[in-house]
C-alpha cells in the first residue's frame, strides 16, 4: 500500500491523473556483497552487486474482461552507482481469462521454467555457471559474445523484441511461449547484415506443474544461426522440485546441441538441498556438465551457502562456490558479483575458479 502511495504521490507531482496511476505499483531489490574471487591465476576482492533492480508494474481495466498490464524493470550498481532503465523484464501486454500476451524484453519460458529451482540465484553459486551454458572459447563462434554483434549466444536469457504467452493456471498445469525477433541493432533490416537480416530469432516452449508440495518443468528452446555461426543451438530440459516440511529437495537434467560440427551437445545434470530452520537456512548444489564432442570438455559445480533473515525483507548471506573445468573447458562462475562481466571467467582452458561472498538482500 506504502509503494502505491509513493507512486500516486510521484504522479500527482508530475501533473498526471491520479486514475492513470491507481493500480501501479514501485517495487524492488538491492543485493550487495563482499567477494573474493580467484579465476585460476590470480585472486582479487571487491564490494558487488548482484543483480540488484528497481521496478514499477501496473494495470488498467480496458472493459470486456480485458485487462492492460505493464512493466519497466531496471538493473542497477548498487555497490558502484549507475545503471540503465528496461534492462531486465519489461513489456506492455494484455490479459484475459484466456492468458497474457507481454511484448518487450522478457525472461525465456526456457528460463522462467526452472528458476525456483536454484537456490543461489545472484550470486556466486547461481545455476547457470553450468545450467543453460557451453564451456567453448573460440573466435567468431565465442558463446559469451555481445549479442549485438553474433545475435542470440546463451540459453537461460532474457531476451529483447520478445512476445511470450503465458496460459491461465490449470489446476496447477501452465504452458508458456515466446518468440524473440533478430536481437542485433538493424538485425531485421538492411543495416550491414544483408541476406541474413532476422536470420538470428529465437522460440522458446515450456510447461509446468504444480500440485502440494511438488513442482515439475520441462521446456524446449531453440536459437537460430547461435552466435552467427549459420548453426541452430537446441536445448531441452526437465527438472523440478519437492518439499518435505523444511526440506526443499530440486533436480534438473538438460541437453545442448550446439549443431556446430565438433562441438555437438552436451549433457549435465543439478542437483540443490535447502534446508529452512526458523529464519535462518542453509543450503547446497552440485552441478556437472558432461563432455561435448571434444575429450575433456566437461566441468562440475560446487556450491554452499548459509543465510538469516532479519526481517521478511532484509536478509544476511554467505556462499562459497567452485566450478572445476577439465582441461579444455573453460565454464565460468555465475552470478554478477564480480564486476568481471556476467562471472568469474577462467585465466585459461582448464582453470579452476572459485568464490566466497558475504552479503546482505533487501526487497522493497
């Protein structure tokens, strides 16, 4: 009620009208860390901030059972400063007893699916050091590339000229959709790319169940020309998770195919443990990634993690993570903690990385 409040008292200073303003809500999140990190080669401290955001959200009544919903979501340094507006999830879209329809930047069904699985998200132990990753360094076909540049390089995204359709909730069952257009500025047009202009798209499938206390998920996803290569990257997954009284128990297996000859796919699997006793928890994963078509490309993590919630708000974390690369991987340590790009990348193929973070959350 207090952020509506803020929001109606922000618009009524703007000279806006207080109605367009009704069902708008200012939420959001600061994550800020203490790390020590080691990327194989040498070891560095820093303050981070991981994945901290700011965000407003809203409706309008349009009549005939249809409603107007919105969202501008921004990503911000909460340890540096600085920041940009509609980083991560924001759209415009319409909704009815039939679903909704969000056309913007958005979260995958591919990622959205298994999300609640992990329960180091932003930070350094987060799943997708392995989940959703390829521990391949080349050239033109680098999977860690700007995607303005090579086009869509990652699964696990959150994509930009996105439409995702979200189905109602089926006695727990729902689908969910998306496609995402040529990401690379000018991609669907003729600036500087030619014949291949909107070649590099995207869909993005998945479905979910949940009934007491089990969850399941199982999602398909597929980027055409992955990384400009002229190949489509596949990957499918089934994952999910079951809770016995303070004990949440999660899986997930999933397969990549680069459709890159001498590359091809891999497997890997995750497995996480979180235990809850009163306000404070603890908490473990272990992720593997099994070999592509090269020898000794696989790669494991390990993560563990302890944490206290002070209030239902503001809450205090420790993680210690690991990712061990065989000899021609080079996996990254996950999360945004670093200031190193999206983690820890390894000093060379085979490096072994790690991290240990103290933290502290606050959600408004």
């Amino acid at each position: 009620m207090q952020k509506k409040v803020l929001v109606f008292a922000v618009a009524a200073a703007m000279g806006l009208p207080a109605a367009a303003m009704a069902d708008t809500t200012l939420y959001g999140r600061l994550n800020v860390s203490m790390d020590r990190v080691d990327d194989g080669d040498a070891s560095s401290h820093q303050l981070a901030s991981n994945s901290s955001r700011i965000g407003v959200r809203g409706s309008e009544d349009l009549g005939a059972g249809l409603r107007g919903v919105f969202q501008m979501e921004a990503g911000f340094d909460a340890a540096n400063g600085g920041g940009e507006l509609a980083t991560r999830n924001t759209y415009l879209g319409v909704a009815s007893e039939f679903g909704e329809v969000r056309l913007g930047r958005h979260d995958t069904p591919y990622k959205i699916s298994t999300l609640r699985l992990d329960p180091f998200a932003d930070t350094l132990g987060d799943y997708n050091s392995i989940m959703g990753s390829f521990g391949f360094n080349g050239d033109a076909t680098n999977f860690g590339g700007d995607d303005d540049v090579n086009g869509l390089t990652r699964f696990e995204n959150r994509n930009r000229n996105t439409a995702i359709y979200l189905s109602p909730n089926f006695d727990g069952l729902q689908f969910m959709a998306s496609y995402t257009t040529d990401t690379r500025s000018g991609g669907d047009s003729r600036n500087g790319f030619g014949s291949d202009a909107n070649e590099r798209n995207a869909f993005s499938l998945a479905g979910t169940f949940t009934q007491g206390p089990m969850y399941v998920a199982v999602a398909y996803e597929q980027l055409n020309d992955w990384a400009g290569t002229g190949d489509d990257g596949k990957a499918w997954k089934v994952g999910g998770a079951y809770t016995i009284d303070a004990l949440t128990l999660s899986a997930m297996y999933e397969n990549i195919d680069s459709g890159i000859t001498g590359l091809g796919d891999r497997d890997a699997f995750f497995l996480s443990a979180k235990y809850q006793f009163g306000q404070a928890y603890v908490m473990g994963t272990y992720a593997n990634a099994g070999d592509d078509d090269r020898d000794d490309s696989g790669a494991q993590l390990f993560a563990i993690g302890a944490g206290y919630d002070l209030t239902r708000r503001t809450g205090l974390y420790a993680t210690y993570a690991t990712v061990r690369n065989d000899d021609n991987a080079v996996y990254e340590l996950g999360g945004n903690a670093t200031g190193k790009g999206k983690g820890v990348v390894p000093a060379a193929p085979g490096e072994n990385v790690w991290g240990f973070q103290v933290g502290v959350t606050h959600n408004f």
